[in-house]
C-alpha cells in the first residue's frame, strides 16, 4: 500500500485500534492505493462515516482488499469533511467532499483501465453525487450500498421530519446533491448502478432505495438493486449473517458484466 498526497497538509492519522480504524479528523486529502500485478480494472473507494468521519479499515481498506481479489486495483480516498476547520482558521465547505473526489478522479486518469467507484454508507452518497458529474471519468459503473442518496434531502426526508443534520454544510451537501431523484436531474448518474440495501435500516431508511428503484422504473436506468430483509446498517464484508451474504458474490458478478 502507498499513500498518495493529493493536497497540502499533514499525514493523516488513524485513531482507534485495527480492524476498526477511523479518519475522525482529515487534515489532507489522500489516496491509498492497493495495487495488483496486471489489474483488470479500478476503482476508486469511497468510506462511509456520515461526512462526520470516515470509517477508514470497515469501509475502505477491506473493500480494496476485496477489489485485489478481484482482479482490481484498488484506492481509498480520505477526503477532507464539510464543516471541519480547514488549518486556516475556518471550515471546509460544503462540497469539499465533491472536490477531493473530482481531484482523486483526475489522478487516477492515467491508467486506460475499465473505472468503477464502490461507496459504503455516506461513501455511496459521494460516489452517487462523483457518477453524476460531467466532468468524470468514464465510468463503467457505480456501486452504492446502505447509503443516504436521497431522503436526507431538506424535501424528500424519510422518516418526514427528521431534523436537520450537523454541521450545516454537511446538511447543505444532502440538500444540493439527492442522488437518484427524477425531479432532480442533476442528480441522476450516468453510468450504471448496483445498490445494496437492509430493509429495516434505521439510520439509513429503505426509502433511499426505493426513490433510486423508482426513478430507474421511469428514466429507463441501468439499476441492479438489492434489499436484504435483516441485514443491518454497516453491514460490508463482516456483518454477513443473513441473506446479505450473498451481496459481495452478486457485486462481484456485476462488476465483471460491466467491466466488459
């Protein structure tokens, strides 16, 4: 694994202990790449953490790891959080996420390798709002899993009600950006997408899904998506005791049907 620094600012520190470790502060943005002989693809990984941190090993590293085995180089971004000071006496905006993504995105360009982007939790939110972008890659597709696309939105919020999230500009970055909204057009991806979902997902509510299901019904998307009836939240690779067992083969499959 190397490091690839891709603005000013100190290393990036983990805290916690392994295989639980977190980027709860993000002084740099930074790609770490996991690289294989003779990849057949990338992609680009995208942590989840609630824009609050980022669950770094759960959601990033063993994801690339998982890639590797794939046949896929793999690169884990540590993007800088909306509302966090910036070391310059302020705080970073509210697409600051967006930005460090669009930057990893042009760093990676140089390899002619069929793309994906793989997002876990409010990592699939990035990648969903990265695969809408015109100025991305060409991506051959999108994998979005357990992750606030849409309904945390100011308009479209489920449970109806639910408060506004903190800091403001991390609020801000849901209210600019639902991912898979018909009525929101800048929002839809280009590109295909996998989603995988649990049913009875608290902190992440099914109407996610089903607001991208519906979208893809009218717009005539490219939408694989799956929704495991106990899955929990967070599930990844580790929380497998269920029918959501399945997700990593189903995904993997997909990749290959898309890679081409």
């Amino acid at each position: 694994m190397r490091v690839i620094a891709l603005s000013h600012g100190e290393p990036n520190t983990f805290a916690g202990e392994a295989p639980n470790r977190t980027l709860d502060q993000v002084t740099r943005c930074e790609l770490h790449a996991f690289e294989i002989e003779n990849p057949m693809g990338m992609a680009l990984v995208l942590a989840g953490g609630g824009y609050l941190k980022l669950v770094f090993e759960k959601e990033g590293i063993e994801v690339a790891r998982w890639l590797n085995m794939l046949g896929y180089n793999a690169y884990v971004l540590a993007h800088r959080l909306p509302g966090q000071p910036d070391g310059d006496g302020g705080v970073h905006p509210a697409d600051i996420a967006l930005r460090d993504g669009l930057t990893a995105m042009t760093a990676l360009s140089e390899w002619n390798l069929p793309f994906f982007l793989v997002g876990l939790s409010s990592g699939g939110h990035l990648a969903g709002t990265l695969a809408c972008q015109e100025t991305a890659l060409d991506l051959r597709g999108t994998i979005i899993a357990y992750a606030p696309v849409n309904a945390n939105h100011r308009d479209y919020k489920a449970p109806a009600g639910k408060p506004d999230f903190p800091p403001p500009e991390k609020q801000a970055f849901y209210n600019a950006w639902p991912i898979g909204i018909a009525a929101e057009p800048h929002g839809v991806p280009k590109c295909p997408v996998f989603l995988a979902y649990a049913l009875h997902d608290t902190a992440v509510p099914v109407e996610h899904a089903l607001n991208f299901i519906k979208t893809a019904r009218d717009l005539n998307l490219d939408l694989d998506a799956h929704i495991f009836g106990l899955a929990p939240h967070g599930f990844a690779l580790r929380d497998l005791d269920g029918s959501q067992a399945a997700w990593p083969d189903f995904a993997a499959a997909w990749l290959e049907r898309k890679r081409g």
